[in-house]
C-alpha cells in the first residue's frame, strides 16, 4: 500500500477512535451532571429550639408514616449474586423476622402526646398515617425546610404545627462483605422524628434516629430465635427512647 | 462460635469459652415433681473453683472486614477465595470474643486470691441448708448418699458487674432420674441478678474477710435459683397475666430489657424469657409482701 494511503488510514482510525472516546465522555459527563443534580445533602439534625418550647398556643398534630414490616437486611451484599446468596444463607431467619409485630411502635403516637401535654402543649393525635411521598415537592431553597410541601395539612387537620413519626425500616440487619456475613445479625430500628410549622414549612425539629442491638448470648436458635427476638423488642424500646429523649429534659 | 455438644445427658449449646446453656427452650417439664418434698442429689463440679466472668455488654460490635474484591481467574478460584475470606472474618470474630471477655475479666483481679480459694464444696455448704425444702438433699461427691431417686446437676456461673455492684448468676440446671442420666426430665437456666451494692468502696467490700460478703451473695443467689427451679419443676411458677411485655432492669450501669412473661412478683419479680429461662431481678420499689410467694423470694 502507498504511504499516502497507510498514512490515511492511520489518521482514519485515530478520528475514529478519538469520536468513540469523545461519546463516552459525554456520557459520562451526562450521567455525573444528572446525578449531581438529584442528589441533595441529607437533612442534618435541628435540635427544639427554645422559641419552640415556649410558643405553647400553637396545636401540635402527631402523626406517623406507614410503619414497614419487620424484614432483613444484608449491607455489603452488593452484587446481585452476593444479595441471593445472603438471603439464601439466611432465609429461616429472615421468614421468622417477617413474622414479627410491629404493634408496640403505634405507642409512640401517645407517648409524644403525653410528653407535649405535660409541658402545657395542646396536642392532637392523627390515627391515620401519612403518605409523605403524596405531598406535592417543596419549591424552597431555605436551609431546613422540608422537602415537600406540608402546608396544606394545616387546614386538613387543624393545627399549626406537624410532628411526623417516621420508622423507615424496622426488623434484622446482617452486615456482609460481598458474599461472607462479617458479623453476627443485629435488631435495627431506623426513622425519622421532625416538626414541620404548618405556615411556613420550616422544620423546627429533626433527629435521624438509628438503634442497633444484637442478641444476648447466641442469635443462631432457629426456628424461633429468641435472643434476636429480644433484641427486636429491645430496639423498638430504646427507639421510642430515642425518639421522645428530646422532649424529655 | 457456638457448638452443640452432648454431655452428661444435656443437650448444650457451648461457646468456645466453656460457657454452656441448654438449647433453647429445651426445659420440657410434664407432670409436676414436688422435688422439696422428695429430696434429691445435687451434682456439681465439687472441688473446683466457682466459675466467675466479668461481665461482658453482649451487643457490643463484633463485625470485622469490609468490601472485599476476590482475585478470581475461574469459578473455583471464586469459591476458594470466599471459602478463605470466610475463614479469616470467623477466626477474626472467635479472636474477638476472646480478647473481650479476657478485657471484661480484669475486673475480678482484686479478688483473685479470694475466687482461687472458693470452691463448689463449699457454695454448696453454705447454701443446701438455706434452701428452705422438707426433702433431703445430699451432695454427691461430699455425702454418703443413699441412691436417690432424683438427680439435680447445676453448672452455676457467676458474673460480676463492671462497676462491681451487682453480681448476676446464671445457673443451668438439669433434673433426671438417677437410673436414668440421659433422660432429662427438666433442663434450664435460671439467672438472678442481685440487688446493687452501694458501699462506697466495692473492692474492699467484696474482699475483706477473706469474700466473705463475696461468697455469701454468691450463695444466696445459688440457693435462690435453685428454689426457682424446683417450684417450676412442680408446677406452682405460672404466668400470671399470660402475656408478653418488654421488661426493664438494671445490671450495675447496664440496662437490660427482657420480652418475657411475668410469673411472680414480691420484692423481686420473676419472669420467664422468650427462650424459656427464668430471671429474678430486684424490684426498683419495693412492693407490698404476700406472705405465701415472698417467703422464698427473700435474698
């Protein structure tokens, strides 16, 4: 072949391989640019603040979201092969683990209303739970704000202010590193506390709450696994704990 | 890591650190044996030291190893480099146990000297009269017993608080007929936790004359547990609500809370756990004494 032709070629295939990596690039910029823009820091803790304790005329509603039911979870078994063998190792635990109650977390509703009434707020219990994900998304840019739009609750329930009780998983965790369990199962309880001002939409309380427990002495006693049990029982305990605490001193 | 052995007739289910409990729930009882009317033998370990632990918050963090990357050229590389990861994170985590209840033990060091000397002969001693019972007991390996019908085996371990306030027994007991060792009639665990101790300086408490303060809480606790498992074994511990709640008490600074059911409650409340052990724990307030239940509640 010609050099000229040779040299041709050569340039040919470096413009293609130049267009193939300049289209991965862009993708790859697409997909950062869309990520970046979904992701949002997560909400940090608002402690009660002073002006809430003393503003006592305003009628507080107490409400939780739908609690989940009780199931497993294994961290580190990320890959899809890792996830099915966890579950496959631990599927005994994980059918008794679904089996448990949830009962004792509805507690909750009260225990914050008796707490609120005895520091002299007015306080209204909301029996049905609340679909935060129906809200309509909150438009503002204001550090802590929620993220979606209560305000027009103020009107459907009747109260100024919004205490939202939110279990968001409640049940066994298992940590894993790919496909090998790296400790033993733990009771684990994780939710949301927070107050929302029905005006303004501003978060005038907000506590992450994440208890772990693991079982007295040994977990692995199926097909009831008491201690894991007690662990369960237990870290729902100490979650009203966590969550009331605040409210308590 | 947890075994299960048999021994002496029991079905257990032992740790690598000798400590062994009945397999959950395997205190089967059947119709009542009124054993203080009875008498029985009591077996123990006799001239051994009194087992005593440190005690240890079991829900303390035991995970080891994070995100792993198996070096895999073909599947069985891919499942030798699990089997091998597995390997390592289970003898990490026995490594762990280990060192844990070797840091926990430390807080019996001051009373080394007085724990060498205390053996079961002399627990026993102290305490079978104290039991309260009409039967006769005898102690094998000390009495010159007659064959009795009924043996009594206790494997009791001791447990001190950290804050060395509170001293805890968790007593597995096992009763069989003495023709028949490896039928067990009853096998359980009954732990007592003891009132807290308020003296200003716990470690010269527990050590001045010789433990004697040591060594007779130890047995009151013994006599206790074992009073426990002989009204269970004829009949008269019932629940009294026959429902399950979550129960609070206190081990030294440790809060414990119990999912059990209540069977008696007097100056200390007994209830049995989800896995069928007993459990006596002081009453934060003292309620009101019915004569006929308290009488052998006193400790």
């Amino acid at each position: 072949m010609p050099w000229q032709d040779r040299a041709g070629v050569g340039v040919c295939a470096f413009l293609g391989n130049l267009k193939m990596k300049l289209k991965s690039l862009w993708a790859a910029l697409a997909l950062v640019a869309t990520l970046a823009g979904c992701a949002s820091p997560p909400q940090a803790a608002v402690d009660v603040s002073g002006d809430f304790m003393t503003a006592k005329n305003a009628a507080i509603g107490i409400v939780m979201t739908p609690v989940p039911k009780a199931d497993t979870q294994f961290p580190g078994a990320g890959c899809l092969l890792c996830m099915a063998t966890a579950s496959l190792a631990n599927s005994s635990l994980t059918t008794y683990v679904q089996t448990l109650p949830t009962d004792d977390l509805t507690a909750l509703k009260s225990d914050f209303a008796k707490l609120l009434e005895s520091k002299g707020f007015t306080v209204r219990i909301i029996s049905e739970p609340l679909e935060v994900k129906n809200l309509p998304d909150s438009k503002s840019t204001t550090p802590n704000t929620a993220k979606q739009d209560f305000t027009a609750l103020k009107a459907k329930y009747g109260v100024e202010k919004l205490l939202v009780i939110n279990v968001s998983q409640i049940g066994v965790t298992r940590p894993y590193s790919a496909y090998v369990s790296v400790g033993d199962p733990k009771a684990a309880l994780v939710g949301t506390g927070y107050i929302v001002n029905l005006s303004t939409n501003a978060l005038e309380w907000y506590l992450p709450v994440n208890v772990v427990k693991g079982a007295d002495h040994a977990w692995d006693e199926p097909p009831k696994f008491p201690g894991l049990e007690n662990a369960y029982f237990q870290v729902i305990e100490m979650g009203k704990e966590a969550f009331t605490k605040p409210f308590s001193m | 890591m947890w075994r299960t052995v048999r021994q002496c007739g029991l079905a257990i289910v032992c740790a690598t650190a000798a400590v062994c409990y009945p397999a959950s729930q395997a205190n089967a009882i059947g119709a009542p044996i009124k054993l203080a009317d009875l008498g029985f033998v009591l077996k123990l370990p006799i001239s051994t030291k009194v087992a005593f632990q440190g005690q240890v918050d079991d829900a303390s963090a035991n995970e080891t190893g994070g995100a792993m990357l198996y070096p895999a050229p073909s599947f069985i590389g891919l499942l030798v480099g699990i089997a091998t990861h597995g390997a390592i994170v289970g003898a990490e985590q026995s490594r762990k146990q280990s060192a844990t209840q070797k840091a926990a033990d430390q807080v019996l060091e001051p009373f080394k000297p007085v724990l060498d000397d205390f053996l079961y002969s002399e627990l026993v001693q102290r305490g079978v009269s104290d039991l309260g019972i009409s039967g006769p007991v005898q102690v094998h390996g000390l009495d010159q017993h007659e064959e009795k019908q009924w043996v009594v085996e206790s494997q009791p371990l001791f447990i001190l608080s950290q804050d060395k306030s509170v001293l805890i027994l968790e007593n597995t007991v096992a009763v069989y007929a003495a023709d028949a060792p490896k039928t067990q009639r009853y096998t359980n665990v009954i732990k007592v936790v003891s009132p807290a101790s308020t003296d200003a300086d716990l470690a010269a408490m527990w050590s001045a004359n010789q433990g004697e303060a040591l060594k007779q809480l130890s047995t009151n606790l013994f006599t206790h547990s074992l009073a426990l498992a002989l009204r269970e074994l004829d009949g008269s511990l019932d629940a009294t609500q026959h429902t399950t709640k979550t129960f609070r008490y206190t081990e030294g600074n440790i809060k414990r809370m119990e999912r059990a059911e209540l069977l008696l409650t007097c100056n200390r409340s007994v209830v049995r756990t989800l896995r069928g052990w007993l459990v006596s724990v002081p009453n934060p307030t003292p309620a009101t004494p019915l004569p006929s239940v308290c009488e052998t509640m006193q400790m």
